[in-house]
C-alpha cells in the first residue's frame, strides 16, 4: 500500500515536472543560457566576426573600466535616466484614466475602446506624426503656440527640449495602453463593500482614493514600477532613431542606442 501511495506521488509530480518543462526549457533557452554566455563574453576581446577558440582573448574586467572611464557612457546613461523619470508620471496617467474608465458611465466600452487606440497604432507611422507635431516651422504644436502669441521652440533640435518632447510623446502613447487595462482589472478587484463602509463612516473621495483604492491597487503599482524600470533601460532605441537621431549633441542618445551605434555603424 506505501509503495502505491508513494508510486502515485510520483507520477503526481512527474506530471506537474512535465507541464513546467515546455517554460522551463524556454527560460533556459532564450533567456538564462545567453545571459549567462554575455556575462562570460564580456571578459573576452571580441571582434564579432570570427569564430574561432583563437578569437577569444581573455581581458578580464578591462571592457567595463574601459566603459566606465568613458564619459559619453555616463552621458547617455544619465540621458537614460533621465527619459525614466517619465514613469512615476505614467502610472499617474494609467491609474487616472483607469479610475474614470471604471466608472458606470454610458458607453464606458467605446471609451475605452478610444482611449486603447494609440497604443495599437503602428510605431514608425506614429513617430512620423509626432515629428511633423514638434516641427519648428509648420509643426502643429508651435502653430497652435503663436495663434496665442509665444513663439515655440525647435522642439527635437534643442538640447533643452528634446528629452521633455520625448517623454510628452511617451505618457500620450501609454495613456490608454497596458497600465491602462492592469490597473482596470485592480480596481475592478476592490470589494464595494470598502467604498460603502467608508461612505458610511463620512469619507470622501480623496479618503476613499487614500485608504482604500491607493494601498488595493499598490502590488499593481509596484509590478509597474520594477517593469518599467526595467523596460526604461531596454527601450528608447525606435524613438530616438528616428525623431532625433540621438542628437542634438548626444542629448537624446540612450543606452540601446549607443548599444546600436558602436554595434552596427562604428
């Protein structure tokens, strides 16, 4: 009888152990194996081209002095951060739109439908409108200014205004994208009977929003915070490329695309 028991454990766990492999192996696969293999990479000298064992010469951690000692490195790495600062104000969009989105308004499914759209749009065509948006002359944005009298900037060609323009960009394209739709699916997840209780007790909106929504919707928060930074590291390439080309002076050039540049055209 114990070795049925413990013939039918096993088999129990063999099955769960061959659901988690198809993952498994992907995980591995596509993500553990090459970081592992760029982390061991990076202590070689490598051209990119030959592959051979006499290709590889061993420099130690002299590729990451090298990188810190370069100063263009820190600058596009503080550019980088600099663009991130845009996400604390994201999730203010995502959980804003998200709150009227959750309200019983008339047609609230054609309004959410609306305000997913941009995040669908194709992301070169987009780009193209936005560049036509910020042009200095003719642009949308400073013809909209000097109807009332100020004068608008050159908006991608000035080192004081193209990392604003970039990140204005950035919160209208995700207002309405995935932010959106989790914090959607969090507030939908708060019991009524919190907002009852408090209406009960006097509170308002701000106190409903403070003690209630706020801290039921915070693992939410925090997912988009970490994700976020973490895409704000990765991102930034396709915008960049093709609104400003890095420039003015390197003050819109990120990470992915000093990545790209010394990769593929230095």
């Amino acid at each position: 009888m114990a070795d049925e028991i413990k013939t039918s454990k096993a088999l129990k766990y063999l099955g769960c152990y061959l659901f988690l492999l198809p993952n498994a192996a992907m995980f591995v696969t596509f993500i553990l194996f090459p970081v592992i293999f760029s982390l061991g990479l990076s202590l070689f000298e490598w051209k990119g081209i030959e592959i051979s064992l006499t290709a590889f010469r061993f420099v130690g951690l002299n590729n990451f002095s090298g990188l810190i000692s370069n100063r263009y490195f820190w600058q596009y790495f503080g550019n980088t951060c600099f663009l991130m600062m845009s996400i604390p104000v994201m999730i203010g969009i995502h959980l804003g739109v998200a709150l009227v989105m959750n309200r019983g308004l008339k047609e609230v499914l054609a309004y959410r439908t609306i305000w997913f759209l941009p995040s669908v749009a194709a992301g070169v065509a987009m780009l193209l409108v936005w560049a036509w948006i910020y042009q200095a002359k003719g642009g949308l944005l400073n013809n909209m200014l000097a109807a009332i009298g100020i004068p608008g900037p050159n908006w991608l060609g000035s080192a004081h205004w193209a990392k604003p323009a970039l990140m204005t960009m950035t919160w209208w394209n995700s207002a309405g994208g995935m932010g959106m739709i989790l914090y959607l699916a969090a507030l939908q997840g708060v019991p009524q009977d919190y907002y009852d209780a408090a209406a009960i007790d006097g509170a308002g909106w701000w106190g409903k929003f403070r003690h209630i929504t706020w801290p039921m919707v915070s693992p939410t928060t925090f997912f988009m915070l970490i994700t976020g930074v973490i895409g704000g590291f990765q991102a930034g390439f396709t915008n960049v490329y093709v609104l400003t080309g890095g420039g003015p002076a390197g003050a819109t050039t990120t990470i992915s695309y000093y990545i790209y540049n010394n990769a593929y055209r230095d």
